[in-house]
C-alpha cells in the first residue's frame, strides 16, 4: 500500500518518518486528529489510514467522491446483468475504499456482501443469490448516503 501511495501521491504531499518515533505531544499530528463520528464516516479511522496527515485524507476523500458516479455504475451493471464475479470485485473495491475514508458502516456490509458473492462464485445457490440480491439496494443506498456525508466534509474543510 505504501508504495502505490508514494507511486500516485504527488511527492510534494508526501512526508516519510521514523517508525520507531512514537512521542505523543500537542504537536504530535495523533493529537490532532478530529474525534467527530459522523453517522457514515468517522473521520479518526480515515485520518489514521492516512498516516494522521489531514491534507492526505481529504486529498483521498476527494477521490472517493470523484469515483462515485463510476464506480456507482459498475456496481448497478454488473448486479444487473447478474456478472457476479465482476460484482465482487466492485464490491471488495468498494470496501477497501470505503474503510480507507472512514467509511466503516459502508465497509463492513460490503465485507458481508462480498463473502456471499464469493461463497455463491464457489457452489451457486438459489438461497445465496437470493440473500445477494436483496443486500445491493441497501448497498447502493449506504454508499449515496455515505458520498453525502463525505461530500459535506469536503466542503466544510473540516
């Protein structure tokens, strides 16, 4: 993950420390860190993944909006033309994305969705597939609310 980061993040954006530095002081970023949950996105979590460093989570909350409209399509297709291999990749995407910004509601039902997309790629079955379908709108529905939320953060610049 590191080096996809340092591969895609402008070096300008990208500092690197010691690990071994671990001093909790007021000018320790750690202590910076807003504790607000939202209903969708706690921002503690996302911050962390980006190694308390604000400017690189709102960078990638920006992202995440930006690919909303995308990867939105993506998932409705494939669940509509029932592509379920395609539909879990998407799905696993959008969890790991999701966890990435905070996104922890999201994230989880998206784990459990893809543990049943897998288990049904594995031994097809009526009762898994049934149990598939009737997650995506809930799915889709977290991920608009979730989008909302991350949309307003945007633009409060908190």
């Amino acid at each position: 993950l590191e080096q996809m980061l340092i591969k895609y993040i402008p070096s300008h954006k990208i500092s690197f420390t010691d690990s071994t530095q671990n001093v909790e002081t007021s000018e320790n970023p750690k202590n910076n860190i807003p504790s607000e949950v939202g209903k969708y996105i706690n921002q503690e979590i996302g911050i962390k993944y980006c190694a308390y460093k604000r400017d690189m989570y709102f960078e990638f909350l920006k992202i995440y909006c930006d690919g909303y409209k995308v990867k939105s399509q993506q998932l409705n297709e494939s669940f509509s033309n029932e592509s379920w291999k395609d539909y879990v990749t998407y799905v696993h995407s959008l969890k790991s994305t999701s966890l990435n910004v905070g996104g922890v509601t999201l994230s989880e039902l998206a784990v459990k969705i893809e543990k049943m997309g897998k288990e049904f790629l594995a031994t097809p079955n009526d009762n898994i597939l049934s149990l598939l379908k009737e997650q995506h709108d809930e799915l889709m529905n977290l991920y608009q609310y979730t989008i909302e939320e991350a949309t307003n953060l945007l633009h409060q610049g908190l």
